[in-house]
C-alpha cells in the first residue's frame, strides 16, 4: 500500500506541481497574467537575460506578455494553493518514506525495535522501555501509543480543506471580511472604514461575492461549450467540403481522360498539362482548407488551455485567492472575443472541366473553379395531352436516359425519351397495369421503377409493365387515419415509404417485406435515402428540411430560406457526395428554387431560380438535374 501511495504522490508532482521551467517542485510560485505559474526565481532569471529596460514578461508555455510591476517580479500574485499543495506533497512523501524505512529502533540505544512511541516524550520504546517507562513515577501518566498508530496519525486525512482565515495586509490583526468590487480587492473591517467609506466604493460580503464571481464564471463557460459545438461543426463542414473536392478532383480527371482517348494521339500532352492544372488548383485549394482547419484547431487548442488554467484555479484555490486573481481571470476568460474561426468555404470545394473539341493549338478543355448550373432542356406545356400536364408531381430516370413523370390531377404515368419525346403512358382504370393514382417516384439502379399508388406500393419495369406490388405495414400507426402513400424513396437495398395519412415512414426490403417503421408528424410530400445512412425529407408545411435515421431519430432540422425569408420545402434529392438538394417555394409562382445543402443541413448555394412550381427531382444517367415543374419537365446541367 505505501508503494502504491508512493507512486501516485510521485505522479501528482510531476504532472501538476513542477514549475515548467526548472522541472522541480514549486518553490515560491508567481501567476502571470495568463495563469500559468513559475518560480519566482526561474522568472527572475529569466528577466535577467532579457534587456534591462525590458517592462513585460513573456510565458515561457504561451508567449502571451504580463506586465511586470512596478515593484518588481516579486510583486507578482502568488500561487497560495499551489504552494499549500507543494507543501502537503513533501509531507506526505516524509509521511512515506518513514513507514518504508529500516525498523524502527528504540532510544535507549540498545538496538532493540520500536513497537511504541511515548507522545510526551516524543521517543520511540521497545517493550522492555515501555513497561519501565509505566512503572516511574514521573512516566507511568505519559500518553503511550503503538508505533503503527503514531505513523499512521502523520497522514492528514483525505478531506483536509479546512476554512482559512486570511489576515488583512494592511492590518495585520483584522481578517479579510469584505470585497471592494470597485477596485476588485480583499479587506478587512479597519480598511472598509478608513479608506473604502465613499459612496463610490461598493462593498460586498465575500460569500456573496464569490458565489456570484462562479456564477458568472460558468455561465461564460457555457457560452465557450456553445463556441466548441460551433467549431465542431464548421470542422466536419470543412471535412466535408474536402471531401467533396477529391470527389470533384476525380470526375474532372475521369471527364479529361474521356475526351482526350477520344482525340488523336497529338492531344495528349495537352490533356496532361490540363489535368496538372486542375491538380495544381486542387493543391492549392485543399492547402487552403488545410489552413483553415489548422488555424481552427490552433484556436481551440490555444482556448482549451485557457479553460484548463481557469478551471484548475476555480478547483483548487480557496475564495480568498479567487477573488483576488478576479481581474485576471475575467481578462483571460475575454479570449473568447479573440476567437476567430476561418469558416467553411464550400465555394473553391468545387472543381470540374468544360472539354471542347481541339483545333490546331487550342487548349483540351477549360477548368471550371467554380459550380454553375444551366437550363439544358425544357419540355411540355399546360394541358391534357400525352406531352402536356395539368400537374406534373414527381419524376425520374432509367439507366438509358428515359424520363418518367407523375402527373397527380390526370392520375397518369408517362415515359418521355431524355430528350422530351413521348413515348407511353398509363392511367388510371388502366386494369392491365395496376394504376389507380400514382404519385411519387423513385427509380432503383437495376431499373425497377417504385410508384406510390393510393395504399400501395407498385413496381413497374422499363416500358411501364406491372411487376409487383405491396402494401406498407401499419402496426406503428395509430389505426384510426387512413393511409395515404405519398413519397417513395429507394437505395441498393432498401425503400422508404412516407405515409402523409398516417404519419409513417416505413423500410422495407425491396422485394417489400418490413424492416422497421416510425411515426413522424412531420413527414410531408418528398422523401430521399442519403448516402450517408439517413432519411431525408422536405416538410412543406413546416417550411423545413429535416434528416432522421432508419429509427426515427432526428439527426438534423433546418429552416428553409430565400433572401432570408422563410419558405416552403416541397422536393428533395440527395447526391453521391453527401449533397442534399431541395426545391424551395417562396409563396409566388415563377420565383422559385432549387438550393443546395451539405450533410449536416447547412446551406451551400442557390442552383437554379425563377422556376414556376417545382415539385419532384431526379439525378439523370450523366448527373443532369430533372425538375418536375408544375407544367412542364426542365432539365438542368453544371456548366
């Protein structure tokens, strides 16, 4: 036991009571103006080697400067309960090297061990000794105790903090009783009425001052936990944006290579210089991130030994010293003013090539620095026809480029070549295809096309041929409202179901058995399955777009904006790179938008505006975004 007790007396040491400078125990500490604590005598060395005219001091740990009084370094706060813990250190390492040493012999000189220890004599008896030392007359009335106890009785207890009465410097028989808040120092009862009588000076009671100073101490405190969780999130959003540029560093590369095996042999070396050009912008774009997050991370690291400073002192000084180092705690405790986070540019984290075709020394293709979206293709008007819509709902695409659109108020199914040219529909009362209503859309990547049809679910194959159907599970509904099946989503492996009667959305296996189902009172129109594990989904009413996992559990919900103006959610799509797309309606028609968010549902940038209604979305085979506008099908492309 005292081997162990050995050791952890050792540790506290070494790791807390060390002066940072000379590496030995504290011997007269002095606290800067940052917190940190240091011999007097290593600080006056090291005043010694600067300039004589020198007036600060610079931390050996921090290089932040304290000035240095008047009066000199020894003017200085000193570290009280650092010292209290040097001394209580020494004298338990006294404590312990006392039971390790040699048995103890007695002070009759004859050699013979110890067992007792007269308190009043202060000698230590064999038992010989102790049966003499009862018979004298002048001993037998000593307090005599066994020597185990004597030792043990040397070791303060654990729980030694006892209320210390501070003395008043000025005057010495009087305690410290109030705190001037005017000019932030102890005193005693003499200096209240002598020199601290004035109306200007505010006298507060000690206890009350210091459990307000706490107070206020934690309360900024958590104002700097609200400060990490903000640099947490900017972190993974510079992540994020990193990762994103790699993504984009690929496809631009996989689009020069493309077009230069397309080219003769001459326009190779050309395709090389373009691709160490968009590699050369990559490099200096990742540095900038990397910059960014190391001087993010600097920041916290530097705040971090702030907090650990002033939560050391609030810790381990008494009231007295608190206040009396108030000043200097509240001045560091400013840093957070000085806190300046680089934050997350999502801008320079696109990257992409525009190939053209070669002609005699021009150059392979142009690098784009920067993302733009462009209306490559729009078709269809208002009306019944097989190439027009009276309400055309939700969309998406085979593997081929085909294009199939939702039209809600004809109750219809159209197929349309990526081009815009009709080819087939199906509509209700349609007895061979199974379709009463359809209304969302979602396509897998074998091609199965997935319809929510009133109650049911519906699969359809390329040229819109019935396969299979199945209807959601609703054990986890309340049973009393209909079910009314609006969004439908699907990935590799599963399909989300959103049931806006009831309140559900549902997982389930693609071949439509249940995997798990959750009430959401705030699933609406449109569903998406992200590539990051989460359901996604826009809440038009709540004019919101929220994130949950396949339990139910809310990762993220945010409000949706335009020019700062709340606006309704209606569409959403999720890309391969952890970007969330949504169609964003602003209450007029013919000014709305398509936005784009990052996977923590923070807002990128505006992709497309000036869209009449936009209802659904989908990805084209060549990463074009279709838009289902009301009337008619517009299809967007990154320039």
């Amino acid at each position: 036991m005292t081997e162990v007790a050995a050791k952890i007396v050792w540790k506290i040491s070494q790791g807390h009571l060390e002066c940072p400078i000379c590496c030995c125990l504290f011997k007269d500490p002095k606290m800067l103006d940052c917190l940190h604590s240091f011999c007097l005598k290593c600080l006056e060395e090291m005043m010694s080697r600067q300039k004589p005219e020198a007036e600060k001091i610079t931390c050996p740990v921090c290089r932040r400067e304290t000035q240095v009084p008047d009066a000199g370094l020894q003017s200085l706060a000193s570290s009280f309960f650092l010292s209290s813990l040097v001394d209580e250190v020494k004298q338990q390492e006294e404590v312990l090297g006392e039971a390790s040493a040699p048995t103890t012999t007695c002070d009759c000189g004859e050699g013979k061990e110890a067992t007792w220890r007269c308190l009043d004599c202060s000698d230590n008896l064999c038992q010989k000794c102790h049966e003499a030392h009862e018979r004298v007359k002048y001993t037998k009335d000593h307090q005599i105790i066994s020597l185990g106890d004597w030792q043990k009785s040397k070791i303060p207890p654990a729980e030694h903090s006892k209320p210390i009465t501070r003395m008043c410097m000025i005057h010495h028989d009087h305690p410290l009783c109030f705190f001037c808040d005017t000019c932030n120092t102890l005193i005693c009862s003499m200096c209240a009425t002598l020199d601290h009588r004035s109306a200007e000076h505010n006298l507060l009671k000690i206890d009350d001052t210091i459990r307000s100073f706490r107070s206020e101490v934690d309360y900024i405190l958590q104002k700097f936990e609200k400060c990490r969780q903000r640099f947490k999130s900017t972190e993974k959003s510079i992540e994020h944006a990193r990762k994103r540029l790699q993504k984009k560093l690929a496809q631009a590369r996989s689009a020069i290579d493309a077009k230069a095996k397309a080219e003769i042999t001459k326009i190779r070396n050309k395709a090389k210089l373009l691709t160490k050009k968009v590699d050369k912008i990559g490099q200096e774009r990742d540095s900038e991130f990397k910059k960014a997050l190391m001087h993010n991370r600097d920041q916290m690291k530097w705040a971090d030994q702030i907090i650990t400073a002033v939560n050391d002192l609030m810790s381990q000084a008494d009231d007295f010293e608190i206040l009396e180092l108030k000043p200097k705690v509240m001045h560091n405790l400013e840093f957070q003013k000085e806190l300046k986070f680089e934050p997350a540019n999502h801008g320079p984290s696109f990257i992409g090539v525009r190939c053209q075709d070669v002609v005699s020394d021009a150059e392979l293709g142009e690098v784009c620095v920067s993302e733009k979206w462009q209306l490559k293709e729009e078709f269809g008007n208002e009306g019944t026809g097989d190439e027009e819509f009276k309400f055309a709902r939700a969309v998406a695409c085979f593997s081929n480029g085909d294009i199939v659109v939702t039209d809600t108020n004809l109750k219809r199914l159209s197929l349309f070549s990526s081009t815009g040219r009709y080819k087939t529909s199906v509509a209700k009362g349609d007895v061979k295809h199974q379709l009463e209503a359809p209304y969302g859309i979602a396509m897998t990547h074998d091609d199965l096309l997935f319809v929510t049809d009133k109650k049911k679910v519906k699969v359809f194959d390329t040229e819109l041929h019935f396969v299979r159907e199945f209807t959601p599970s609703a054990n986890d509904a309340d049973g009393q409202s209909e079910s009314y099946l609006t969004a439908v989503a699907v990935d590799s492996q599963r399909v989300a179901v959103a049931d806006w009667g009831r309140k559900v959305i549902s997982v389930h296996n693609l071949d439509g058995s249940l995997i798990s189902s959750s009430s959401n009172n705030m699933v609406d129109y449109d569903l998406a399955i992200s590539n990051f594990g989460c359901l996604v989904f826009a809440n038009f009413e709540g004019q919101s777009l929220l994130c949950v996992n396949f339990k139910g559990k809310e990762m993220f919900s945010v409000k949706t904006l335009m020019n700062g103006k709340a606006a309704k959610a209606n569409g959403v799509l999720c890309d391969d790179d952890e970007t969330i797309y949504v169609l964003v309606h602003s209450g007029n028609r013919g000014s709305s938008a398509v936005q784009r968010y990052d996977s923590n549902g923070a807002f990128l940038a505006t992709v497309a505006q000036g869209l009449y209604n936009p209802l659904g979305m989908a990805f084209t085979p060549t990463g074009d975004v279709v838009v289902a506008d009301r009337h008619s099908i517009k299809i967007f492309e990154r320039m």
